[in-house]
C-alpha cells in the first residue's frame, strides 16, 4: 500500500507541475495560455486542484494567470470551490497582489456562504475598496452588488458605498458605479426611487448634487453646498 500511495502523490504532483507549466513566461499583464489551461480543466475536472494550487505558488505570474484562469471557471462551475472556501477567505483574501484580488472579488459571490461567513465575505470586499489598484476597487464593487443578492440586509450600506465611488471614483469605477446602480434599481424599486428619484429633487451624495439621476448644474458649476447623505429610504 505504501508504494501505491506514493505513486498516486508522484502522479498528482506531476499533473500539478504540468498544468503550472502551462502558466509560466512573460509578465503578470498577460494571461498567457490561462484560456488553454481553463478549457483543459473544464475538459478534466479532476485537474482543477492542480490549477488552484497555483494561487499559493512563489511566482507571481503564474499567480495572477491561475486566479484568471479559476474566476473563469467558476463561472461555469462555483461548485468547484466549494472544497477551498476556507482559503478563498483566509489565505488568498489576504494576499496583496493585485491580480488575485480582483479575481477572488469576482468569486467570492458565486459561492453560498453562511450567516457568519457572509460577515467575513463581506469585510474582504469592503477591505478591496481600499485597495491602491482602481481594478481591484472597481470589481469590488461588482462583488458587493452581486453579493446583496444572498446579503440583502447589506443592500443599504452597499448601495452607500456605490453611489459615493460612482461620484468620486476613477472613470472606470463611475461607469460600473452607473452600470450597477442601475441594475440594482432594476431588481428593487424601492431602490430605483432612491437612487433615481421621480421627484424634482437634489440627492446630495458628499457634496455632489443628482437632479432626477443626473449631475445637476450646480454640482457641474462647482457651486453644490451639499455635505451629506440625503437619501432617506436608506437611513
């Protein structure tokens, strides 16, 4: 028995190497063969151990390529993280490269998480609004607003959160900010009317001014006096 033991640890660390093979080369701003790799998993399930066992690796591309190369799969598949949900929120939560925070923000969502769970879900991605990279802050955001849909008692202080990125952020994350806002209004009505409001009312958002959703001219003009949240539906 010990022998075969052996054997299946050698097959498995094989494997393991082969799939991160695929992985290495070149600088984190290419993902490489990440797309060969995701339809090879895709192809043979039980390689996708192998595959998360890349986001624990020294090389820092080979990092960035298998979280691009899980969040795509998980896509397809969340069940497959299921068996790594402590470390999704332990160890790889707190890893600082910037190219594996984005992704765990895109998939941290797609798993079913319990009362206490969701508490530290949320946490991490509210840590990645202050992160230095506008990417990771922009695809927290989306990760927030998807994770209201097994959240919703975070729903108000999400929708808080957007709107003030969506006036201060940078171009990207306004845009997503927009994109999102509108989504959620879409789902929610009491949410459409306190974001996009039918009355002719200001919305003071820290000192930007919405008339029916829209800046309004004394926001644009430099002349909006407004210094706080004015959005009753949600206090």
């Amino acid at each position: 028995m010990g022998w075969a033991n052996e054997s299946m640890l050698e097959s498995s660390e094989m494997t393991t190497s082969s799939i991160l093979r695929k992985l290495r080369g070149g600088d984190r701003r290419s993902i490489g063969r990440s797309n060969e790799v995701v339809a090879e998993v895709l192809a043979r399930p039980e390689l996708f151990g192998a595959l998360f066992a890349g986001l624990s690796v020294d090389d820092p591309v080979v990092r960035a390529r298998a979280a691009d190369a899980v969040e795509k799969i998980s896509v397809i598949h969340p069940e497959f993280l299921r068996p790594y949900r402590t470390t999704l929120i332990g160890e790889l939560a707190r890893c600082e490269q910037k190219e594996v925070r984005w992704h765990i923000a895109q998939i941290l969502p797609r798993l079913q998480w319990n009362s206490g769970e969701r508490q530290v879900v949320y946490r991490i991605l509210v840590d990645y609004l202050r992160d230095s990279s506008s990417i990771v802050k922009t695809f927290a955001m989306q990760g927030l607003a998807d994770f209201t849909t097994q959240a919703p008692e975070r729903r108000p202080a999400v929708l808080r959160q957007l709107q003030n990125l969506t006036a201060h952020g940078t171009p990207a994350m306004r845009a997503r900010g927009r994109t999102l806002l509108a989504d959620l209004s879409k789902a929610n009505p009491s949410i459409k009317r306190a974001v996009f409001p039918s009355s002719r009312r200001l919305i003071g958002v820290r000192g930007k001014c919405y008339l029916d959703g829209v800046l309004c001219r004394l926001s644009l003009l430099g002349l909006c006096t407004s210094k706080s949240i004015c959005l009753r539906a949600l206090s």
